[in-house]
C-alpha cells in the first residue's frame, strides 16, 4: 500500500498580496522593480513574487515566501494619495488554496471542465493562469511548475472558502491515497 497521499492541500490565504489594476498599472510596477508578465493571463516570478496579469490591465502580485518588505512597500504605496491616477488597487481577501499530488488530475477532471493535464507538460517557470469554475465556484487557477508532480494554486472569494475546502476533502477522500492536509 502507498503511504503518499494522493493529494494535498495547504490553505495559503495568509501570503501578502495586493492587487491594482488601471492603464497605468504595468509601467507602474515596473517601476517599483516587479518583473511584469508581458501577454493577458500569464505571470512572471521573480524573487520569491509572483506577478499574475489577469485580462490585460489588473494584476494580482503575492509573496511566495515569508518576509515580503517589496510587496508590502508597494501595497503602502498604492494606497498612498500621491499614486498615479492611472493605476487603482482591487481589494484581494481571498481563500489561497495550494492544491498538489499525484491524484490532482483526476480530481480536477471531477471539479472542472477544463482539462489541465496537457497544460502542466508545458508549464514553465512563468506559466500562465485559467479563470475558470471549480465546483461552481470562480477560481483564478495558476499551474505550478513543479516536475515532481501536478501542482496549481488557486484563489478564490473567501466566502466559499469554507464549502470549497470542505468539498475538495470529501472528493479527495475517495481519490486514489486519500487527502492530506499540510501546515502552511
């Protein structure tokens, strides 16, 4: 018998984030130093942050790792009066679901109707990002380049988290492994 589980699950909500969007928001985090994905619904990981661009002007930009003084300079800043008036924060409290192992596959293709499998052959170190519906909740779903194993962390509204997080450890009781939970 495999002692591995099938799948893991690690809540990463408490990860510093923030978010902007606006016609100015690309040159702007530039110029605070982040690396800027450069098409729609693709990101760049630099330094331990990752930089998500979501359609074409809003972003999403969280820390990989503890201890993120860049990313908390840049949420003062974007909060700050003397900001371009061409870049505007988006609030982002979401649920932060890290979501890995070898039965991932199979637990997406119950989940979602988006095939990821082919997609983490490709995955590189700057992937890109699948909005989509998980369990009939809107997830933003990034492919975690990870040659171990499938891999993706997902956001969603922190007001299913509670259901969402629930449900995914029902279903993954019944994968192949079962489900294990992880410390963040």
């Amino acid at each position: 018998m495999n002692d591995r589980p099938g799948l893991r699950l690690r809540d990463l909500s408490r990860r510093a984030r923030f978010g902007c969007k606006g016609p100015g928001a690309e040159d702007w985090l530039s110029g605070l130093g982040f690396r800027v994905p450069g098409g729609s619904n693709a990101t760049a990981v630099e330094d331990r942050t990752l930089v998500a661009r979501l359609a074409t002007s809003e972003f999403l930009v969280e820390a990989l790792a503890p201890g993120a003084p860049q990313i908390q300079a840049a949420r003062a800043a974007l909060g700050a009066p003397n900001r371009p008036h061409s870049v505007y924060p988006v609030a982002r409290q979401d649920f932060v679901l890290d979501l890995r192992g070898p039965a991932t596959v199979a637990l997406l293709r119950q989940i979602c109707s988006v095939d990821f499998a082919p997609a983490w052959m490709n995955a590189g170190a700057d992937s890109g990002i699948v909005l989509t519906n998980m369990i009939g909740v809107g997830v933003v779903a990034w492919l975690k380049p990870d040659a171990r194993e499938p891999a993706l962390t997902l956001w969603l509204d922190p007001s299913y988290g509670h259901y969402f997080w629930s449900t995914l450890l029902e279903i993954g009781r019944e994968l192949e492994g079962g489900v294990a939970v992880d410390e963040p």
